[in-house]
C-alpha cells in the first residue's frame, strides 16, 4: 500500500512538473508573439508618422526644388524659351487632330506668297517640323543659351535671341527671292513632281520653321566669348575646342546650302543668317563695350 502511494505521489509530481514548463514555454511563446506585434505596431506607427510628416511638407519641399532648379539650372529667360517652343510643339499636333495646320498661319512664308505676315518672321522661329527638330534645337538653347544669358543677362540674351531669329529669316527670304527670279519667275505653273501647280500656290509652299537660326547664333556667341573652351561632340573621341567646332559648323552648313541637294529640306542659309547676324551684334557690342562684349544687368 506504502509502495503504490508513493508511486503515485511520483506521477504526479512529474505530471505537474511537466505541466508548469509546458505552461512556462506557451507563456514564453505569448510573450515573444505580443513582442513582435508591439514592434509592428511601433513601425507602423513611425512610418505613418513620417508618411504624414513628408505629405505635410511636400508643397514646401517641391517649391524649394523649383527654387534651385532656377537658379542653378536654367535662367529666366532661357527656361521661358524652352516652355514656349515645347508648348507650340504640342499645341501643333493638337490642331492638326482637328485638321488645322498652324503652319499656315505661324510659319514663315516667302514675302511674294498671297500667306505671307510680317508678323511671321518672330512665330516661325517657334515652329517645328518634328520631335527630333524641337530636340536638338532646344537641347542647344539649354547648354549653350544658360552660359549666355549668365554671362550677358536676360535683357541682352532676349534681344540676341530675337533678332537673330529675324535675320535668319531676312536672310532665307532673300536666298528664296533669289532662287524665285532665277528659276520660276518666268512661269505661271509649277511641276512639283506629283503634279502641275499654279504658280501661286507653289509660292504658298515656301515656309520656313524652326528655331535653328537663332541657335546657330547662339552656338555662333558661345564660340566668339569662350573660344578656347572643351566641347565634346559625338562621335568624335576627344574634345574640340568652342572656335573650331562653329567654325567647323558654319563650312558645313555653307557647303549644304550651295550643294541645293534635292531632297535635302533644311534652310542652310537661314542658319547661316543668324551666324551672320550674331556675329554683326557681337562686334557691335565689342566696339561699345570695354569688357570684351560681355554685358551685366
């Protein structure tokens, strides 16, 4: 009897030892499991709190980055020039969904033509044939007009800008009135290859759009202020300097107009208009001015 009593007294009390380190275990595990939770809960609530604080502050952040693109990007003028031609680009090729051709009205038409405004020297210069023509033309105002407009400032840049851009349109109209009185003058119709036009309408044919020879003028007022500087020009390997490249660019530009391929639609001459008249601007300046015609507001 003695024996099966402690027996039993041995069983239970492996029973309830067994039982206290089972329950020991599960309270760890419950422990452990309100740890983590408490640490999600604690994430959760930090990255809420910093979602909150970002969502708070991001007006004033973007407008601090706005700020400082301004300044150390692009200035007044040249960022102004950049909204503009991209804003007609696409409001272009609105219009044509609509059967409007706003070359019609904003690119430049030879003078003789029935379309022909004044007013069309200054809004063809905002006009562009095609992505790649806005492309390189306004990628060029970004790197070389900054430098200018810097160095100048907005008022004398503008004025450059400008009136370069009308000289090369002056300069396409008279190489146009030229090519007019030698080859077509003497005709009523016009065989354009497709079919026989009147004369007239092919004159209304002759328009000229694009930025690009106020921004060979630019490239023109880079070279002749920082000549000696490095320019990396693909695909060449190894840099050039500022002098050589436009001088390189306008002897390429010179040989394509006089070459008159047939397919070739570019205005050469209109590029080299606005060289011409940079380089007249840039002179004048040099004779007016003490500092190398360079020019501060």
């Amino acid at each position: 009897m003695k024996a099966s009593r402690a027996l039993i007294n041995i069983y239970v009390t492996q029973k309830i030892s067994h039982y206290d380190f089972t329950n020991i275990d599960e309270q760890n595990n419950i422990s452990n499991k309100n740890i983590k939770k408490t640490q999600q809960i604690i994430e959760k609530e930090l990255i809420g709190k910093l979602f909150h604080a970002l969502k708070q502050n991001l007006f004033v952040l973007l407008r601090s980055l706005l700020k400082y693109s301004e300044y150390k990007i692009m200035p007044t003028v040249t960022k102004n020039l950049i909204i503009i031609n991209v804003l007609v680009f696409f409001g272009t090729l609105v219009a044509q969904r609509y059967g409007i051709d706003l070359t019609n009205y904003l690119g430049l038409h030879f003078f003789l033509a029935s379309d022909f405004n004044p007013a069309q020297l200054i809004t063809y210069m905002f006009m562009h044939g095609g992505f790649s023509h806005i492309f390189f033309n306004m990628f060029a105002v970004f790197m070389f007009g900054t430098v200018l407009e810097r160095t100048w400032g907005p008022k004398r840049f503008l004025f450059y800008y400008i009136v370069c851009g009308i000289g090369a349109g002056l300069i396409q109209e008279g190489v146009q009135y030229i090519k007019y009185i030698v080859d077509y003058s003497h005709y009523s119709q016009v065989d354009i290859g497709t079919g026989i036009i009147p004369m007239g309408e092919f004159l209304n044919m002759l328009t000229t759009v694009g930025a690009s020879g106020a921004v060979y003028a630019i490239l023109l007022a880079f070279g002749m202020l920082f000549p000696n500087n490095q320019l990396f020009i693909f695909p060449l390997p190894f840099p050039i300097k500022a002098k050589f490249f436009v001088i390189g660019y306008a002897l390429i530009e010179l040989y394509a107009g006089f070459a008159n391929n047939p397919g070739d639609n570019v205005a050469h001459f209109a590029h080299l208009g606005g060289m011409i008249f940079g380089f007249i601007l840039i002179m004048y300046w040099r004779k007016k001015s003490r500092n190398n015609g360079t020019y501060y507001n």
